[in-house]
C-alpha cells in the first residue's frame, strides 16, 4: 500500500511540473510596459491630460429637478484588477510609450481592448510613428458598450526602429429625455490589455571572419549557419524542450533514485524483521 501511495504521489507531482512549465513556455510576452495597466498607474507612459488608472469606474447621471443621482452599472477591467480611463467630456487625455523591436523580429503585432459605458459615444484615436515621427498607422474609434478588441500587424521594414504608440481618448456628456425630465451623463473612452508581441529569431547570425596570407583580418557579411547534412541544425538543439521531451528527461533522472528510495525501504523493513525474529 505504501509503495502505491509513493508512485501516486510522484506522479502528481510530475504532471503538475509539466502542466505549469508548459503554460510557461506557450504564454507570450508583451515587449510594451505596463500595457495591461496592472501596476495600478501609468508607470512607463508618457501622459498629457486626464487620464486614471482605476479598479471599477462608475458612470453617473443627473435628473434635473431631482436631488438623487441615478447610478449606471461600473465597468470592469477586461481581464486582471486595474483599466484605463482616458480623457474626460471637455478634455482630452494622451499616453504614448516608445519601443524597438529587434531588426531580425519575424512577427510584431499589437493588439489592445476598448470600451465605453453606459453608451456608446466616446472617441479613441490610435496611431504608430517611426522614430523619426511619420506616421505608420492611425485609427479612429466611436466607443462601444462592450469590450472591442483591434489588432495589428507591424510591417518588418520597421523592425530595428524606435517607434512611438500613442492613444487619445475623449469623452461625450450624452443626454436622455424622460418625461419632462432630461438626464445627462458621462461616456469616457475605456482601454486595457495593450501588448505588442514580437516573435524574434532563437539565434541571430553572428559575424564570421576569415584571415588573409598578411595577417589582415576582415569581416564577412551576418550569414545563417548552413544545416549539417548528417544531422539536424543547431538551432534545434537550442529550442526550449516541450512537455513530451521534460517528461522524458525526468523520468530518466529520478526513476533510478525513486528505485533506489524504495530498494532501500524494503532492505530496511527485512533487516528489521529479520532481527524481531531473532529476538524472539
């Protein structure tokens, strides 16, 4: 019973190991600081007006001839605790944030979550400059009541660049009749989960160089290592191992010492059942 209870045990802890190194290895990596806002201010963000990091937003309204408030449902973040409140109904709010993205970068896409509440109405401008200020791509967005997601592709002749990405965002006061009543209320731009994935090369090239009969150096133009033709090219042994190949590894490396834990174990419990018997 207890050798059953052990190999149970171990082999729980093992595809737990496995289940979380494997999230690890697939989750990708915005370049971009403090995109999803989750460090509770706008840390790394260059900002110009209202703009507010905030857990729960609540929008509400005013009845005239009425003293109560009416109270609209809060938004939420889309996903994590904090989102991005940006600009108000009579000002608008900047942030802006510069990155680079390796020049030998195969992929880059950013992607962000805009929203509005109660209403639709708000206006969100979007836009990427090169470093040099032109601009690579700009966007308008109207606000919309749920969570909308845009994404775009970077071109990779920017690749290698320091580019600017900035948002403006500005808000509406709409107005509702009711009755011989008329209700006003506030429609801010929402934003959240700003990335930028870039997916970059394992191993850049490396420069090679080759010596001359006077001992001159020069240097060769970056060139990829060609394959080998008796076996696969480095830069395989170089990936990260999937689950398959750590599962292989641990069960090569701790089945000799859970052998020997448990070839030890049963010695143990024969010697002392050797000597009660001798006792008696």
């Amino acid at each position: 019973m207890r050798k059953i209870i052990i190999k149970i045990s171990f082999a729980f802890v093992l595809l737990n190991f496995l289940f979380n190194f494997s999230n690890c290895l697939g989750e990708e990596k915005s370049i971009l600081n403090n995109g999803d806002f989750e460090a509770g201010r706008l840390r790394t963000w260059g900002v110009e007006g209202p703009a507010k990091v905030v857990e729960t937003y609540v929008v509400w309204g005013e009845i005239s001839e009425m003293e109560d408030a009416t109270d609209f449902p809060a938004a939420a973040p889309h996903s994590g605790e904090y989102f991005l409140v940006l600009g108000d109904d009579s000002d608008p709010g900047t942030i802006s944030q510069s990155v680079k993205i390796h020049e030998n970068a195969t992929r880059a896409v950013i992607s962000f979550w805009y929203s509005c509440t109660p209403t639709t109405g708000s206006k969100l401008s979007f836009w990427i400059n090169d470093e040099e200020g032109m601009p690579l791509r700009t966007v308008n967005f109207i606000g919309t009541m749920a969570w909308k997601e845009f994404t775009y592709g970077i071109e990779s002749k920017y690749f290698g660049q320091k580019l600017t990405i900035g948002f403006q965002g500005e808000g509406i006061t709409n107005y509702q009749a009711m009755a011989e009543d008329r209700m006003t209320y506030e429609c801010l731009t929402l934003l959240d989960d700003v990335s930028l994935i870039v997916d970059e090369p394992i191993s850049p090239p490396t420069p090679t160089t080759t010596t001359t009969s006077t001992k001159i150096t020069t240097t060769t133009p970056m060139t990829e290592t060609p394959q080998s033709r008796t076996g696969p090219p480095i830069e395989l042994f170089l990936k990260a191992p999937g689950p398959f190949e750590i599962a292989i590894i641990l069960f090569v490396s701790w089945t000799p010492i859970t052998i020997a834990v448990l070839y030890r174990s049963r010695k143990i419990r024969g010697q002392k059942k050797y000597a009660s018997k001798n006792n008696n």
